[in-house]
C-alpha cells in the first residue's frame, strides 16, 4: 500500500514536527535543519515491492544529519540508493563528500553516520534495500558509499536508473499483484549490478575468507548487545559450520569470542566516556552491550583497559 504524506495536511506550526517524524519513522532516525524552508513545505510517498523499499521526497532547501546516536538508536540495516531528479545536493559519509546534479545516483548505508544538504528545493527517489540481499561485507560496503554515479553516461548505470524510477512510477499499479515481489528481487540483482559495473576492485575481495570474517565480525557488532551471542549464532548467520568459523579467526590476531568481548568493551568504553549517558549507570550500560554480570565485567574491562569501569569514567569526565 503507498502511504502519502504531506506537510500541508497539518497546521503551519507543527510541520516541522510532523516532518521530522516522517522521515525518521518511513526512512530512519536523522536531526533535520530546514534552513530557509521554516515552515517545511514537503511530501514524502512510500510504496514497497517486495524487500524493497520506494520513497519519493520532495521539499526545500534542507540539512538532514544522522549520527552515532541515531545509529543506535535505530538502524533497519539497508543500502540507500538515491536519484535526485530535482535540486542539487550534497551527500558526505564515510570521509567521502558527493556533489550531485538531477539525475545521478549515489550510494549511502544506514549504519553508520551521514549528512545530506539540498541546495535548493528538491525531489528525491530513494530506494531502500536490506543489506542482507547484497551478501557483502561491512568493509566492501563502506567503499561505496558517497560516491557519484552520473547520469546520461550510458550503460549500466542509465539501465538501473531508468528501471529503478519507473518501477518507482508504476509502484502503486503493482500494489496487491504477488508476482510484483519478483520485481524487487530484480532490482536488488540490479544494483549488484550497478555496483559491480561502477566500482569493480573496491568491490572485490582477494580471499573468500575475508569475506566470511568480515561478515562474521559484521554480525557481532550488530548483535554483541546479546547476552546469548555464541560461535553456533555467528556460524549460522555467516552460513559456515562452527568449525569452519573458528578456522576464519586463525589467521586474525583473535578468536571468535575475543572479537565479541572487544566488540562489547569497545562499545561499553565508548558510552562511559559519553557525558550524555552519565545519567545511566555502569551497569546498565554494560548489560546493554551483553555484559549483565557486573563482576564478569569489571574484571574484563580492568585487563582490557588496565583501570575500572568506574575510574576511566570519573577520568572522562574530567577531561
């Protein structure tokens, strides 16, 4: 079912409220500057074939940020593939700043930080698919992101463009039509496409191994917040046998539960020295990253960082 929303539905002083919540609730959790656009005149539509996800956004000269805050908080797990079509814009992530006219394309990825600044008043098609169906790594997707795919090149880039909007056109003649979720595997299939086309060697990997760790690693920073994390979880999300996924940690500097242990003391440090979580206790900070015995901990977080939990945090602090 497409879903519409449009700022002129509700009274001029709650639209950027109401703006706000839409985008955070049908795309994921950002801050948003309207800039000139005060009182936002913007509309957003929503429509999915299959597992993927179709947004046309249009509005005015906006700033939407996501940070480390909004990843925690919310993360669906899906690659971006957007297509201005209107106004030129900019899209930084990962170091990389993306200068983009009507009609390119770009890549970005929901789990980790971005910005996307419009110039001017713009429309947007975004396509939004689980990251699962690309069936590459974390460290493969970080290399494409915010990155200029430009339009009227010719090739492939042209033939996913123009499938990807005109599936994007026809989205609601397919709603209720259970052949359409053949369509958005295409699309999927396509974008794999588009970026083995684009991006060849950063796509690749030179051992499969390191694809398998990577995913492996990959999966434990998605999941290290439970207390239940184990080889058999990992192996059978990776898709290996336990024993083939102790062998991908042999040639690592660790084993399997020494990059879940680091993994969680990694993401505990980082929030005691989080003066906006100084409300929260030490415990409760270390349950939520799967660490809910609190001698356990301690005694982890000591031989890993050489002070207490509660010494670095009075230090941080300070500093």
């Amino acid at each position: 079912m497409t879903h519409l929303f449009d700022t002129r539905r509700v009274d001029m002083s709650d639209r950027r409220d109401y703006w706000l919540q839409t985008v955070c609730r049908n795309i994921f959790p950002v801050d948003f500057d309207p800039r000139l656009d005060v009182q936002p005149q913007a509309a957003m539509a929503c429509t999915s074939v299959g597992a993927l996800s179709m947004r046309e956004v249009v509005g005015g000269n906006h700033v939407y940020v996501r940070d480390e805050d909004h990843v925690r908080r919310s993360d669906p797990e899906s690659f971006q593939v957007g297509i201005p079509t209107r106004g030129s814009s900019m899209l930084i992530q990962d170091g990389r700043e993306a200068q983009l006219d009507p009609g390119d394309m770009v890549l970005w990825d929901s789990s980790r930080p971005y910005t996307l600044v419009m110039a001017e008043r713009f429309r947007w098609h975004v396509f939004l698919l689980p990251k699962q169906d690309l069936r590459r790594s974390a460290a493969e997707l970080r290399c494409l992101t915010a990155r200029p795919i430009r339009a009227g090149t010719g090739g492939v880039p042209d033939v996913v463009s123009h499938f990807l909007l005109d599936l994007a056109a026809r989205g609601r003649q397919l709603e209720g039509d259970p052949s359409a979720a053949v369509l958005g595997e295409a699309a999927g299939d396509l974008i794999g496409t588009l970026i083995r086309s684009e991006f060849g060697m950063p796509w690749q990997v030179g051992k499969p191994e390191d694809v398998l760790r990577n995913r492996a690693r990959h999966f434990i920073a998605e999941h290290h917040h439970d207390p239940a994390l184990s080889p058999t979880l990992i192996a059978a999300a990776v898709g290996v046998s336990v024993r083939s996924l102790h062998q991908l940690f042999l040639g690592s500097d660790e084993t399997v539960m020494d990059c879940v242990r680091g993994t969680r003391l990694a993401a505990i440090h980082a929030d005691l020295a989080d003066p906006r979580l100084a409300h929260r206790s030490i415990g409760r900070i270390a349950a939520m990253h799967g660490l809910p015995n609190a001698t356990v901990f301690a005694r982890m977080f000591k031989n890993e960082y050489d002070v207490t939990p509660r010494e670095f945090r009075v230090a941080a602090a300070l500093s």
